[in-house]
C-alpha cells in the first residue's frame, strides 16, 4: 500500500515538473545549428521546441531515378546511352543490399505485367463502348423514376463523368504498356 501511494505520487511529481529547456536554434538556409558562428543570415526559431530527425543526406539537384540492373551494361557505364549530355549514367543502380533479379526471372514478370495491362485495357475499352452507347451521344433514354427533369441531366452528367474516368484510365493503361515497348 505505502509503496504504491509513492509511486503514485512521484509519477504525479515527474508529470508537474516542467520541461528543460532547449537551447536556442537558428535557421541557416535550410540548415538547423545552435552555433551560429562565422554564418550570415541565421534566424532565430521560436514558438516551440524543434525536433531534428537525422537521415540520409541527398546530393543537390538531382532527381530520384528508378532502380536498374546493378550491374550496367557496357554502353551505359561508358556514358554513351543518353545521359542529356552528361558525362554520368542516367539511372540509378539498386542498393547492395536488395535483391538481385535475374534477367529470365524479371522477363517473365514484365510479360506477366504486360499480360495483366492489356487485359485490363480491353475490360476498360468494352466499358467505354458500353457507356457510349447508353450515354446515347448526350441524349440516353429516360428512366420512369425521372419524372423530374432534374433527376435526368443528373443522371446524364454522371454518366459523362463515368466516361471521363474510364477514358482517363483507359489513357494510363496505354501509357503502362508503352514503358514496355521501350
């Protein structure tokens, strides 16, 4: 009982006492430092404690780029395939650590992939036809629930946004399948 009644009281005495408090942090650029020395332009943070989560540390300018083959081909480590006049090769290499597909084994995904891509595609096209042809050019048939007018050129705008769609995801599913005629 009396070892209780004490824990309860220093969980309640550690709850009241305040924070320490930090010290002050400027903003440099987009740089966070408590030492301000020898640098220009250096704003004071206020209005709250700043929590700095330290990761990996990117290289100025450049643009994330899809995983490739870790091992590139000859024609790419030469510079000599496409880098926009770069002198560097223009993909990434997978880091050491993932794991290393070989190429029958990443063929045979691409043609599962591809296979997948075209099968949805003409599920979409045949969607698409279908609502053409009930949309009727604008002008689809009345239903007997719309008396009210108003409930029709609702039902008609619906129906022009369902084409929309389904032509937008017919759009990305093309885009999809050229990457793999590339």
């Amino acid at each position: 009982m009396l070892i209780s009644s004490l824990v309860a009281a220093a969980s309640l005495l550690g709850a009241a006492l305040p924070a320490t408090a930090q010290e002050r942090v400027y903003r440099c650029g987009n740089e966070y430092t408590n030492q301000i020395k020898g640098r220009s332009g250096c704003k004071l943070v206020e209005g709250g404690n700043v929590t700095i989560v330290r990761g990996t540390t990117a290289s100025v300018g450049a643009a994330p780029a899809p995983y490739s083959n870790p091992s590139p081909s000859p024609a790419r480590a030469s510079g000599g395939g496409g880098g926009g006049g770069s002198s560097s090769p223009s993909t990434a290499s997978a880091p050491p650590s993932a794991p290393r597909i070989d190429t029958p084994d990443q063929r045979a995904r691409d043609s599962d992939a591809k296979t997948i891509l075209e099968q949805e595609l003409r599920r979409a096209e045949t969607r698409q036809a279908e609502l053409r042809k009930e949309y009727n050019n604008g002008e689809p048939e009345r239903q007997g629930n719309e008396r009210n007018y108003q409930k029709y050129l609702d039902r008609v705008a619906e129906m022009k946004a369902s084409i929309a769609r389904n032509q937008s995801d017919i759009d990305g599913l093309k885009r999809e399948l050229g990457r793999f005629s590339r």
